[in-house]
C-alpha cells in the first residue's frame, strides 16, 4: 500500500511539474469526445480521454500490483 501512494504521489508531481508541456498537446481534445455549443449551454463529455486514461490506471495498478 506505501508503495501505491509513493507511486500516485510522484505521478501527481511529475504531472503537476510537465503541465506547461501537456496543455500544449491539447489531451482532451480527442475523436469520440461529445461537445455541445449551444447559445447559453457549453457541454463537454470527453468520453475517449476517460476510456483512455481508464486504460492507462489499469495498467498502472497491473504492473504495481506484482
């Protein structure tokens, strides 16, 4: 368990440390994520950035977890 928080704690930093970079890619702007521009109402539902970043957990934990 110590080493899951060191883990999430160094992710964390280095993701706070390389923003700058990140915002450039633009990650959350990917084919199959839904907007919605209307007049009064901006949705958003990045639903490929969840699959992905779901994917990229789960093979965090695989590799932390043996």
């Amino acid at each position: 368990m110590r080493n899951i928080l060191i883990a999430t704690g160094a992710l964390i930093l280095a993701a706070g440390l390389l923003w700058p970079w990140l915002v450039k890619l633009h990650p959350g702007r990917l084919p199959g994520d839904i907007v919605i521009n209307r007049p009064h109402l901006k949705v958003y539902i990045p639903i490929t950035t969840m699959i992905i970043i779901s994917v990229l957990i789960s093979i965090l934990l695989r590799i932390f977890r043996k």
